[in-house]
C-alpha cells in the first residue's frame, strides 16, 4: 500500500468519525431541547444572575444547586487539542481538498481573535503529527477548525456572534479553498445559555478583609508586612499576589484611590482586602495545601502582625466556625467542577470563568 493512499486511509476515517460525532451531538439535542421554560431551567431559576461573591459569615449557598451535566464526549477523543473543546467551544471544521501549509493560512487569519466579547480562534491538523495545534508557519495542514467560545464572565455566546463568527469563519475557508460545516446557530445559542447556568452558579470569589483596630497603616509599612508574608506587587498598583503572575493564588488589594494616590504616603490605609477566585485556582491537596486554607493562614498572620481585626463584606467579625463552613462548602463546588470536567485551575476552567 503506497504512503499516499494511506494517508488517504487516515484522512478519510478521521472525517467519518467527526462527521458521526456531529450527527450524535445534533440527534442529542433533537432529543433533549434546551429552552428559557425549560422544566430543567425552571429549577435553575433561582440562580443569581451574576458572580457569587459570598462573604464568611454566611454559607455560600450551592449544596442543593442542580447538577448540571454536559454531553458523554469522551475527552480522549479530544486529547489533542490545545485549546479549542467542543465542551466550552462552539466549533466549525473547514474541511480542504489539499494541504496547506501554515504560512499561507497565517497570511489569511483575521488580524483580531475577539467577536463580540467573546474569544474566537483557528486550528490546523498537522500533517506530519496527526494532531491539533496552533497554525504555525512552516508547518502543513490537512485541515482547519475555528471555534468561538460558548460562555465567558461577559455572558452567553448571542445569535449577532454566532452569525459574526460564521461570517469570519465562512470567509477564512473561502480564502483556504475549504468547505465550512457549522453547527445550527439555534442548538449552540442554547447550549451556550445552558453552559451559562452552570458557570453563575459556580463563579464563586472569595474575599476577607483586615481593618486597623488602631492607627492607620501607611503604604511603607504595609507594603512590608504583604511582602513578609510572600506576596509579589502585581500589575496594577495596589494589588499584591501570593504565587505567580500564571499560577495566581491569592490576591490582596487595597482601595483604589489609595493606590492612585499622587503621594501614596499621604494617605492613610485601614483596609485591606483578600481574594479568591475558586475557578481560577487548583483546590490543591495534602503536599501543596489548599488555597482557601492559605488564605485563611494568610489572614491570621496579618491580622496578628499589623494589629487588624478579620471581618466579612458586611463588616463581622469572622470565626473560626464560619471560616471551616466555607471550607467544607468549598469542596462540594470543586467536587461538581471536577465531576463535568471543568476542574478549578484547569486550562478549560481559567478560559470559562475569564
């Protein structure tokens, strides 16, 4: 058997599988409609309609959530894939009659990766190693798939991106000499708002706030102590974080103007702020510890060194019980986001909950 004609093997198996997954995914929805009045989007309506930001002294509120499950892909199937996943991604496949080589397809992408306020992005099979990646010049592809994201902290995917996006994509594979085969525009608009439900109810940021008992902090002197604790100064001014500007795990702030200030050393500081965005961040395990428990150890040694008093968003005083109820309701949400693949600092995690 010639190596062309294998290739011709390979290629035409690879199409029939995408093409049978398409029909599954289509049949599926067929079967299960997803709509506003929904029975399932019924018991999902007493989600909040924006980020949970729940303070200590209260439970956050997501044991009874519904489960949200997403449609059995196997992630195997996926494996190759940088970036693009059809569980976070609505994805179109452009489907060629030759090869082309990267730096011709490089001269062709539009120049900005945004539609709306959602991320859109274009991927080549390689021909050599028979997987998904990034189109690189120098490199030959079999064929290309663009994808938008589904859900991102801006909202759901609309019908006025989705027809953005066609039209993007519609026009890329004209110029590749490719055929484009979309998804329906009403199917993914759905799983989008699906998508969404879930996301509301598990973008959770955590936040506990050390108040001066007595005199004021000046900058100096409170740059000194977040420094002893093992933050770094971040981006903005006024902002600290414990890890790395990659692996952020917690984050400390402090007002706004203060930071601003022309004479940060003129104005007096009483208030500082931490922060935990849970999708943002691996829940941890025994070797590396848990992150919310580095905030709360974060928070104890602060208080103790710069003579401050541990309080929630309304201003109460934060215990020990309230602190090991969070920690415990903390893990059923990490529980739900590992269980439909989306860990908590995982790649598809960071990419929804941005």
């Amino acid at each position: 058997m010639s190596f062309r004609l294998q290739l011709f093997l390979v290629g035409f198996v690879v199409l029939a599988y995408l093409g049978a997954r398409w029909w599954w995914l289509e049949r599926k929805l067929e079967q299960n409609p997803v709509s506003e009045t929904d029975d399932a989007l019924q018991a999902l309506s007493g989600l909040p309609p924006e980020r949970i930001d729940p303070t200590m002294s209260s439970p956050l509120g997501l044991a009874d959530s519904p489960p949200f499950e997403f449609a059995a892909l196997s992630l195997a199937a996926h494996e190759r894939r940088p970036v693009l996943h059809p569980q976070i991604d609505c994805i179109a496949m452009l489907d060629m009659d030759e090869a082309s080589t990267g730096d011709f397809a490089l001269s062709l992408m539009p120049t900005t990766r945004r539609i709306g306020s959602k991320t859109w992005r274009v991927e080549g099979f390689n021909a050599v190693t028979k997987t998904w990646e990034s189109v690189a010049a120098g490199q030959t592809y079999d064929y290309f798939q663009a994808g938008i994201q589904l859900v991102n902290r801006n909202g759901a995917l609309s019908d006025v991106e989705f027809s953005e996006f066609v039209a993007k994509a519609s026009h890329l594979a004209e110029s590749l000499g490719a055929s484009a085969d979309f998804p329906e525009m009403i199917s993914e608009v759905a799983r989008a708002k699906e998508l969404e439900q879930f996301t509301l109810a598990h973008d959770i940021c955590l936040s506990l706030h050390l108040v001066a008992k007595r005199a004021a902090w000046s900058f100096t002197y409170l740059q000194q102590h977040v420094q002893r604790a093992g933050f770094v100064a971040g981006v903005i001014p006024g902002r600290w974080v414990l890890g790395s500007s990659e692996h952020e795990l917690i984050a400390l702030t402090i007002d706004a103007q203060a930071a601003m200030a022309d004479d940060v050393e003129a104005v007096p500081i009483r208030k500082l702020t931490l922060l935990l965005d849970v999708p943002q961040v691996s829940r941890g395990d025994a070797h590396v510890g848990k992150p919310f428990d580095a905030m709360c150890d974060v928070a104890i040694r602060l208080s103790a060194g710069m003579e401050a008093a541990i309080v929630d968003e309304q201003g109460l005083s934060v215990d020990a019980q309230a602190l090991q109820r969070t920690a415990s309701e903390l893990e059923a949400v990490y529980d739900r986001l590992d269980k439909v693949g989306l860990s908590a600092g995982s790649s598809l995690a960071k990419r929804l909950f941005s």
